[in-house]
C-alpha cells in the first residue's frame, strides 16, 4: 500500500462526514485523520463507577450519576426559556438544565426512564444541578464497549449541539484507530526508545486514548510528551548549526585603542565578574568567523549597556559601525545620554535617530552614517526606515526585543552585505525552561550580579489600613531629598475606569502632600509624547518629588534619586511586570523601598504574587513562580513564537524531561549533525513532516 493515509481530510472518516468535518476543522482544528489521532483527551473517567447524588459536592470537575427520572419541566419562553429534567436515585435528587438544543432532547426524558449522566456539577441557590450534560440510556451504557477508562474530550457549545460531544468524539476516534492499526510510523531511533524504556509510538497513540489502566495511561503520556519537548529541542539546535553554518560573520580579531582605552580610562566602575564573563563569551563570538547571534537578559540596574557598549567598541576598533535599537523614544533617549557620558572625552561620535528627529537633522545624520563619520548610532523603529544606510555595519544591539516583529528585525540585518553581529538585550528574566524553548536557537549569556555599591531594595506589602503609614513614610523619604513614584495599574479593558482612578489618585495625593515643599507631576498614555517627556524630565531634573504615573514607566527614564517605589492595586499587576517597576528604584547608591498596596480581597495567585515580591528580588526566581502561576501560553513572546504549541507537555511541571530530551538532541546532533546515518532516518522523516514535508514521514509502503 502507497497510501498517506494520516493526511487524509477528516470528512472521510466513517462517521464524520462534510457538515461535522467543518465543524471539526473551524472548532478543534482538525483538518487530518493524523490531527483527530493527536486530538487527546484531557481527562479519563472511571466509568465503571457511578457517584450517589447526595455526594456530589464542590471538589467534584466531572462526575457520573445513574437515576431515573422524576419531573421534566419546560420552563420560560423564546430565548429565555430552559429544559429542567430532574433526576433521582436511592440517594436524593439534581436538576439536569439545557439552554440550548432543547428541542432535540426534550422528547428524550420520559419520567419513570432510566438514564446515565456524565457532567460537571455547578451551584445553585444552593443546590447541585448540570448544564447540558452528556446522557446515554442504561440499555445504550451496557451495550456500548466498556472502557475501564474513558476519555474525555474537547468539546466546544456549537460541537455539542451538532453532535460532536465527548462520546460521540470518543467513538470517531475509535473508528479511526481500528482503521490505522499496524500503519502509524515510529518517530524515535531505537536507541532512544531502549534508553527511555518507551512504549512505541503507535502504542502510545492508541493508549493515549482508549489505556486498560492508569499505568499504561501514565506511560503513553510519558512518551508522547517526550515526543514534542525532543522535536522542539532538535529543531532550534538545528537552526542554530544551520546558522552557524551557513552564515558567516566579520571577524572581529582586534582588540584595539579604543577597548583598551574605555577600559582603562572611563569605565565608570570595576566591572562584575558576571559582566566579564559576558565580555568573554561575545568577544568568542565576535572573533570566531561566524554570526553572533546571543542573548544577554539581566535585571534592570545589572549593567546590560555598558556590556553592550564595550561589544561595540570592539565592532569599532575592527573598522566597522555599531547601531542599538530600543523600543521607545524614552529608552532610545536614556541610552543616548548613559552611553554619551561613558564615551565623554573618547574619539566616538555618537548620535540619535528617532521618530522625532527633525527633518534637518536627518539631513547631517544620513550622510556622516554612509561615510562611516558616525561611528555609533542609536535610536527606536526610525533606524529601519530605507533612507538609513551604513557605510559598513557591524554590530546591531537590540534592547527588549520582544516589541519589535520578525519583519522589523530582518530588515536591520540586511542593511549590510554580510549579516552583522546580533545581541538581543532583555532585562525580563527569562524562566531557565523558556530559555530552552522560546530562546533555544540563541546563545545565552547572563549577568546574575548587580553592579558594586548598588543595595538590594527592600519590599513591603500594605493593605489599605496601612495607607497613613505609607504617606508618612514618603514624608520622610522626601524630607531626606528622595524621589517617589507612584504608579497605579493600566488594563486595556478597562482603560477608561484605570485613567478615572489615576486621576483620583493624583488629586487625592496633591490633597495629601499640599504644603509647599511637595511638587506633584503625571505621566499616562494618552498624553501627547512631549507632554509625557516633559513631565518625566521634570522628575527627573527633580523639579518634583512625586511622579503619579501608569505603567508608561516600566520602561523609563534612570533616575538615580528615586529611591520609593508605591504600586498601588498591587494585585493587580503580573509578578514580571511588578518586578520591571520596582527596578525603576533602586539606581543610586541610598537604600531603596517598594511598597505594594493591596486591597484584602486577595486571589489566591495574587497572594502568591505579593509574598514571592516581599520575599525575594531575584529576578529568574520570580520569573519561574511567573510561568508557574501563568503558564507559557501566557508569556509575552511565547505566543507569536509558534514554537510552545504543545498539547500534553507542560514546560513546567516536565522541567526534567525537558532538560533530559534537549540533551539527547544536542548528543544525537554532536555525533550526526545532518542525521544523515541509518538509526537516525526515522528522526529526520518526521522532522521533515513538521517543517511541511508531511507526505515523507506518513507514507507506508
């Protein structure tokens, strides 16, 4: 047989057909028999068991009862009106309710008829009932195949009404195993599945769905979750030789004048341990012949830009120009000036292009930058425009990369004939399990170190009862001639409500601190950019004392003074994002404070977020809890990677497995890059089907 029958269109399969194929392929998206194969469940129930309904209680997801009917009730009219089926058994009573399809179950439930229901209870003035529960006769739950474990599926409201709810998926699925037993390809190389003990793949597939026990179960799992966490790994470390490869890179061999003399003469302050080992692994980089193509993350305060400047000296003293991209005016503007005060007295010309620059100035900047003139130039999106041109590239910087697209970066790397050097600087920690998967094709360099003299800040937690106290506390901040801010939360959904209470809050506090001697600024989004920029430079001129502000300054100006950091609605805020603003403080060498203020209505994620601030200010600490409690379908960057589509892996909870199958896809990948030798082949075929190849990898012959 020369069949690709995994590919085939969904529709085909007896028991689906055109109108529940659309169905599948909009509401799950399953297009293939191969997509309907890997559609899991995401539960297994017990069927064999039946819970008393007097024991139904509020730990209960999904549960199965059997009883007869007492009453059936047609209940309200037109759009407002619902189904009530009342169900008993020996134990007592619960109201089975649709709002939805009635007409096609009404006629079902005759009173005295006895049924089987599988769903999942909710409350109601107090007692126990289920929405659109699944129901089989008694005669149909013993004549169908008794599965001691039964999957549970998927199933959205519109596949529900159209037939498609767990037991009718779990009976299309059955169907279809019978059809590709003996047929579905091995994935893995022998060797890795004796390594690992695996159970085979098509065994996997099939007891993923339909197990005889809870072991066997455990196992399928096991092996399918190897599965995607070893082809994601094996992918990226592919890309990566492939770039190692293929795209070469100015050797950057000298260490000249102008290296040395920063060094020696203008480094602001001895430089980290961390730091030099930075310096080390991109000055490796930098001379090996190929691209550097790394990432450098580092809390906010660790030294990121001067690592980047010195990176960038060595581009120059190789005859080659340098460029940082930063994502805002504000960013672009506060590199400018830290990086303008570290060169001072140095022969490096350096300037600013950003979307405010005027056109005259355009004008002496476009010219000095294709005669080479101007050795450094940093700026926002403005450097991307095609009238930007180098005389000769070297080292592109990019700051906080995830806010610019593929596209955006791609087109700074072709503004010279051989790619220049890439480093992507990040002050968001990134999880060590991301790192491996998001970030897993670029090298990683981190600075785990805060410069000397800098105070780790001290964090606090208040609720409202304690607001005196804060103000006070501010009061003496300020007398001591600190700085504050004040910083209160931003949704999107809820804009309008947000910018309400910013400017509650702002009257609120000018009330508080109205005596001369305080001076209240207030910066938001839906200020014009001047108007903001002039705001933050009064603060930071320190022209005023307190800064009221949304999250607009999570990326912000450095201003060495503030030393308080007040987040207002604490609870209300990511543990990334609180972590971001309290790195605002905490600059200058006095003793810096977060306080998070918090209503006493507090989530139970939200309680965990606050103590995981109070207690430590490690950011790659904090950014695990982060991916704990938000998972990384919820990360920025992770969604428009495409590369975290995982279905039972859990980068989390399967840290382990993860770290196990990234170094069986480095080893594999060390011994056979191109996997070119015969134990590797069935490897490379299903690699060839996930890069768009799918006919190789699925076809029998």
């Amino acid at each position: 047989m020369s069949v690709d029958l995994l590919q085939t269109p969904i529709e085909f399969l007896k028991g689906v057909g055109p109108r529940r194929g659309e169905l599948l392929r909009k509401e799950a998206g399953v297009s293939t028999y191969y997509d309907m194969l890997t559609y899991y469940p995401f539960r297994h129930v017990d069927r064999s068991r039946f819970i008393p309904i007097a024991e139904i209680n509020s730990e209960n997801t999904y549960l199965q009862i059997r009883g007869k009917v007492a009453e059936v009730h047609l209940l309200g009219q037109g759009r407002s009106s619902r189904l009530v089926v009342t169900l008993r058994d020996a134990s007592g009573s619960i109201d089975l309710i649709w709002f939805q399809g009635i007409s096609w179950v009404k006629d079902k439930f005759t009173p005295g008829s006895e049924w089987v229901v599988f769903g999942k209870p909710g409350l109601f003035n107090g007692r126990y009932n289920i929405s659109h529960p699944e129901t089989e006769s008694v005669a149909e739950f013993i004549a169908q195949p008794s599965d001691p474990l039964h999957p549970i599926y998927n199933s959205t409201d519109k596949m529900k009404l159209n037939g498609l709810a767990t037991r009718a998926l779990s009976k299309i699925t059955r169907t279809l195993i019978s059809q590709l037993k003996g047929i579905i390809p091995e994935t893995l190389s022998n060797e890795i599945i004796y390594e690992f003990k695996f159970m085979g793949r098509e065994e996997a597939l099939m007891n993923i769905h339909f197990p005889p026990d809870t072991e066997t179960l455990e196992k399928a799992r096991a092996r399918l979750k190897f599965d995607e966490l070893f082809f994601i790994q094996i992918r990226l470390l592919r890309y990566k030789i492939n770039r190692a490869q293929k795209i070469r890179g100015n050797v950057f061999g000298t260490i000249g004048d102008l290296f040395n003399g920063f060094y020696n003469h203008n480094l602001p302050f001895e430089l980290t341990s961390a730091q030099k080992k930075v310096i080390r692994e991109m000055r490796a980089d930098l001379r090996s012949g190929r691209q550097m193509n790394r990432l450098l993350q580092g809390d906010v305060g660790s030294g990121k830009t001067l690592v980047a400047l010195m990176c960038m000296l060595i581009a120059l003293d190789n005859g080659f120009q340098a460029c940082l991209m930063a994502p805002t005016e504000i960013l672009a503007n506060q590199h400018y000036a830290t990086i303008s005060r570290f060169l001072k007295g140095m022969d490096v010309t350096v300037d600013l292009l950003t979307g405010s620059t005027k056109k005259a100035r355009r004008k002496e900047i476009h010219p000095m930058l294709q005669s080479g003139e101007l050795h450094i130039i940093i700026g926002t999106h403005a450097l991307i425009e095609d009238t930007v041109k180098f005389r000769k590239l070297g080292l592109v910087v990019v700051d906080e990369q995830h806010r610019f697209g593929v596209a955006q970066r791609a087109k700074m790397w072709s503004k010279s004939e051989v790619p220049p050097h890439v480093l992507v600087m990040t002050a968001t920690p990134i999880p060590r399990t991301l790192a491996m998967t998001v970030y897993g094709d670029l090298d990683l360099s981190v600075i785990d170190e805060l410069p000397p003299g800098r105070k780790p800040i001290k964090t606090y937690h208040f609720y409202e009862t304690g607001r005196e106290k804060v103000y006070n506390f501010m009061r003496q901040q300020i007398a001591l001639g600190r700085q504050i801010y004040v910083v209160y939360p931003l949704i999107e959904e809820s804009e309008t409500l947000d910018l309400k209470n910013l400017m509650e809050g702002f009257d609120h506090l000018k009330m508080i601190f109205r005596t001369p001697q305080y001076t209240l600024s207030m910066v938001h989004g839906r200020m014009k950019a001047d108007e903001k920029e002039s705001e933050m430079m009064r603060f930071k001129n320190g022209e005023t004392q307190i800064l009221v502000a949304t999250t607009v300054i999570e990326v912000g100006v450095d201003v060495p003074n503030a030393s308080v950091m007040v987040i207002e609605n604490a609870e209300r805020f990511g543990l990334s994002q609180l972590h971001q603003l309290r790195g605002r403080v905490g600059r200058g060498a006095d003793q810096s404070h977060c306080i998070l203020l918090s209503g006493f209505n507090l989530t139970a994620d939200g309680r965990i977020r606050i103590e995981t601030m109070v207690r430590t200010t490690d950011g790659f600490e904090i950014a695990d809890v982060d991916l704990k409690l938000r998972g990384p379908g919820d990360l920025e960057g992770t969604r428009q990677s495409g590369i975290l589509d995982l279905k039972l892996a859990d980068i989390v909870r399967d840290e382990q497995m993860l770290r196990a199958a990234r170094n069986i896809a480095q080893k594999l990948l060390d011994n056979d890059p191109n996997l070119l030798k015969p134990e590797n082949q069935r490897i490379i075929r299903y690699l060839d089907y996930l890069s768009g190849k799918k006919s190789e990898w699925a076809m029998i012959s």
